[in-house]
C-alpha cells in the first residue's frame, strides 16, 4: 500500500513540518504493515496541472494533505480533479484549517473520505495500524452514505514526538520548522492557539540533544513554531542561554515571543549573544485599550515598549513587531494611533497584517456583532466591520505596501528618518507616499531598486518635504550602504573631479592602509569592496536634526565587512585624505 503526504507550501523556502512529524512517528509501525510513506512538497506558486500530474503518476492508493489557509483553495481543487483521474483512491486531509468543520468539509466535498481533527500523529498511526476507523479518536469519516465524526484525541505528550531531522539533504536552502512546546495559556480570539489550552512542553534533555545537531549541521535558520515561545520563563531562558553557549557563528534562531514576559534575566542572556544569534517576532496587533480587552489580549504595553527599547539598544537582535487591521473598536483614527506608536519603538520590520477570520476562533462567534465581513473562501481576510469601512482598508493596503518597500527593505533608513522630521506621523508620511503611488499611477506596474530612489526623491520635491538636495545625498547614502554600484544611478550627483582621487586612493598602498586591513592588499579588490564619497554635511547630525549640520568629509564604505544584522557595509569617516 502506497501512501503519499502531500505539502503545499508558501514559499519554495519552506518546509512543512507536519508531514514530516506524521511519518516519522508512524515509521516502523507502517513498515510493519506494508505501507510505502512518502512525503511530497510544493508551493502555492507551481502550477495546479503539474501537482496534479505529480501525485497522479505516483498510484498511491491514500494521498493526505497538510491544510492551512494559504493552500486550501489549491488542495480542494487538486483533491477534485484527483478523484476524476483516481476514482480508488482515498484523500485524507489534516491541519487546522479542516478540524474545527471537518463535518462541513465531507458534506461539501464527495471526494474526501476522512478528516483528521487537531494533532495528527497518533491518530495517523492508528489509521494506518488498521484499526476500525469507528474506533480511532480524531477523525471525520465516511461510512458509505454517513458521515462520522469520532470523539477528540487525547493531546500528546510532547516527548513522544520523534525528532524528524535526520538528513538534512532534504532541507538544504529552506528554513527548518522546530517546535518545544503546544498549546497557548492565553486567549487571543483571533488566533486559535487559544482554543487548546494545554500548553506542553518538550524536555529540555531532548531539545538541547536536538539543537545540537542543528549547531553541528550548521543550518542557517532554525524557525521555532512555539505559539509563545516564553510563556514558560524557565523554559525559554534555559534554550537562550544553551544558544548562546552553543554558538556556532552562523545558525539563527527565530522566536515568536511576548515582549513583556521578558525578564531581566533573559536580557543579561541575550547582551551575550553574538549579533544574529536569534531574531524575535513581537505581536503587538494593537495599543487601542478597548481592543486589547475585547480581544483577550494579556499585554502589559509599557513594560512591552520597555523590552523593546532594551533589545534594540544591545543592536544584536533583530526585532520583527506585528500590527493587526480590522479588530474590534479600532477605527482608523486609533489604528494610526497604534501604528504610530508601534513605528517608534523603532522595530527592523513592522508586519501590519490584516484580520484573519479563522474558522473555531472566538472572532468567527462574534461575527455579527461587529458587524465583520470577510471573504469566505481562504483566507477569509476582512472586508469591512462596525468601525472599518472598506475604504479604510484599502487605504491600510496602500501604507503596507509602502512600509514594505520603504521601511522593511531597510534600504531607505537614514532617508526615511530624515524626511519624517516633516511629516505630521509616520502613519501620514506613508500614507501620503501611498497616495502619490496611485496619483501617478505607479502602484500599477512594477519598480526595479533604483526606481523606488528615484520614486521617493520625486515624492519628496513634489511635496515639499525637506531639502530636496539633502534628500538626494541621503538616497546616494543608503544606496551605497547596501552595494557598491556598477553604474551610479542618474539621478546622484556627479562625483567630478573626485572620482580621480579615489581611483588614486585604492591605488596608493601607503594611504588605504590607513583605512583598509586586508591581507593581502590589492588594490583592484580594494575598489571593488569599498566606495568613497565625499559629503558635505554630517550625515547622522543632518538626519538627528533634521537639517544639514556637521562637519563635511569623505566616507569609506566597507563591503567586505557588514553588519551582521541589516547587511549595511560598515562605514568609516575620513576628514581628508592627502595625494602627492
């Protein structure tokens, strides 16, 4: 018997964790009964024909898919187009966005014969042992015309998850999926964490024997999927600290984390971490009280601000701070209110993300009371509701795109910190930005790199942002931090007679080495790691006060050496430099 675990993934980078768990909790029980497991990956961005093609050609006799709301358009119509090609086989599906309707989900499909609901991998084990599927918990079934819905699973003792991590040929070039814990002790009703309540974890034996091996197998990222990952203190300050003792220079470690469960403790741990260690992801969602309340949100916001800025101080950890549009009580005046205050706290990426209505959560039951429209089909994202209108909406897509391109990409800080000295908000800078894009008609087509420079040097002249000159050398500032530049781009002052004196620069030993350590020196290397240019302003001093201030110089910038955390080459000032 053939068996075939299906993934449909975001993006070619990911990996699914699930499918993986399911087959390697079952593996010597299914070789036992003569089934054949394997694990197939694709991405919502492959074409359905070809996926079709693909699981076709394999003649498995049961084919499961991994459900979530970015792929369950996909799976339902690859599962219907399966079933007219293999009318024998069955089509098991699992995940959490098939168990809390699974009943729903056999009614309106024909073509799926089984549900399983929650956890997956004792119930998958028992399936395939054979066992009478009326006896299984977990699952929606089919039982000629009837369908049947088994009561829930006992919730799994963490530690009888096998580590599914062996060869990690499989994974090369994608972000590895780990997890210590299950569950969520808070109750958030747009998330459906909050509805298993029983929170374990895995034993720290075990996760430290397991980190190991992703320190000594030097994997570049490691992507914990712990809902939150320190609301057990001791737990997650045990794993931070064996990281930071186990460091291997290269592997990073992501975290979804609650910034004000944070404790002194666990920021004397981080200040000790090598720059890039791990990165943290901070759910915000809101400032706006009443929706904090309304939304079961346990958040103490000034110590979470508090955490933050301590974090950001140490300039070690990237700190990625998510936003939510189109909760209860938050109209577009509190959102911009939130927005604001979430802006500075200074974060390296501000996720603004809009209401997921998730089927199961506290937020689907309380639909009508808040006046909530939201798509239907996944990924059943708000339209509208008692206090956001649709144009509201579209005006919070606007400002994500332009936060996405502008703050996100970290390619236009020092830029974007200067021109906000003259605007009312950050909310109304990228607003406004947002509204020239669609003025112009830019929103419709495509940008290279370059373009967006040139795009927000016109949005600064043509709304009177600033100096228009200030602005320009600032834009030439932050294009050169992340590359040296083939082509200068047009628009950036001509470097005249300089470019001379800088070619002499790298050519005369006895001055670059003032500036440039490498060993050897060449100097056809040198150009090509570094570009110097003269300013004739301070640039932090400029950007801090918003006019041009400071002493004028030559900056070097070094490629070969970079921040470990925005991929920034590092800079070095130079007053003057004397050529003979």
């Amino acid at each position: 018997m053939k068996l075939l675990l299906c993934a449909v993934n975001a993006k070619y980078i990911h990996s699914n964790l699930a499918v993986y768990s399911l087959k390697a909790y079952s593996e010597s029980l299914s070789a036992a009964q003569g089934w054949d497991i394997k694990i197939k990956e694709y991405t919502i961005n492959h074409y359905q024909d070809d996926i079709l093609q693909d699981i076709y050609q394999e003649k498995a006799d049961v084919v499961v898919f991994s459900c979530y709301i970015w792929n369950m358009n996909i799976i339902y119509d690859i599962c219907t187009d399966l079933k007219l090609a293999s009318p024998s086989a069955e089509i098991w599906l699992g995940g959490p966005e098939v168990s809390y309707d699974s009943q729903k989900v056999l009614t309106e499909h024909p073509e799926i014969s089984l549900v399983m609901n929650g956890e997956g991998e004792k119930t998958f084990a028992r399936l395939l042992s054979g066992e009478v599927k009326g006896q299984v918990p977990g699952i929606t079934y089919r039982e000629q015309e009837t369908i049947c819905m088994n009561p829930p699973a006992a919730v799994m003792d963490m530690d009888e998850i096998p580590f599914v991590y062996q060869d990690m040929k499989d994974f090369e070039h994608k972000i590895v999926y780990y997890e210590t814990s299950r569950g969520c002790p808070f109750s958030c009703s747009y998330c459906l964490s909050s509805i298993d309540k029983t929170v374990r974890f895995r034993s720290l034996d075990k996760v430290f024997e397991e980190l190991d091996f992703f320190v000594e197998q030097k994997v570049p990222q490691v992507k914990f999927v712990d809902r939150t990952f320190n609301c057990n203190r001791r737990h997650a300050r045990a794993i931070w600290k064996y990281l930071q003792e186990k460091d291997n220079g290269i592997t990073n470690f992501h975290f979804e984390v609650s910034a004000d469960l944070i404790e002194d403790e666990d920021l004397a741990i981080m200040e000790k971490m090598r720059p890039g260690l791990i990165q943290l992801e901070i759910g915000v969602q809101s400032t706006f009280g009443p929706t904090i309340e309304e939304i079961h949100r346990t958040m103490d916001l000034d110590k979470l601000r508090n955490k933050v800025e301590c974090i950001k101080k140490m300039k070690n950890i990237h700190q990625h701070l998510d936003l939510i549009a189109g909760l209860p009580y938050e109209d577009l005046a509190t959102f911009r209110r939130s927005f604001n205050d979430v802006y500075f706290m200074e974060p390296d990426q501000l996720q603004l993300g809009f209401l997921k209505v998730l089927k199961g959560s506290y937020m689907e039951e309380n639909a009508k009371a808040y006046e909530l429209i939201y798509r239907h089909k996944p990924v059943y994202e708000v339209i509208s509701t008692k206090w956001f209108s649709y144009d509201d909406v579209l005006l919070l897509k606007r400002v994500e795109e332009m936060v996405e391109v502008y703050y996100n990409s970290c390619q236009f800080r020092y830029t974007l910190a200067y021109l906000l000295h003259f605007a009312e908000t950050p909310f109304d800078f990228y607003k406004e930005l947002g509204d020239y894009y669609v003025a112009n008609g830019l929103h419709e087509r495509k940008h290279n790199r370059s373009a967006r420079y040139e795009i927000l040097l016109d949005f600064a002249k043509k709304s009177g942002m600033g100096d228009g000159e200030i602005v320009r050398e600032l834009l030439t500032y932050d294009l050169y931090l992340r590359e040296n530049m083939k082509s200068r781009p047009t628009w950036a002052k001509d470097l005249g007679r300089w470019s001379r004196e800088y070619l002499e620069f790298f050519r005369r030993e006895e001055i670059a080495r003032n500036y440039i350590k490498d060993e050897p020196y060449d100097s056809r290397k040198a150009a090509r790691q570094h570009h110097l240019e003269w300013w004739d302003f301070d640039i932090e001093e400029t950007v801090s006060k918003g006019m041009r201030s400071g002493e004028a110089g030559h900056i070097l910038f070094d490629y070969h050496n970079r921040n470990p955390l925005s991929g920034d080459g590092m800079t070095i000032k130079i007053k003057h430099f004397l050529l003979d």
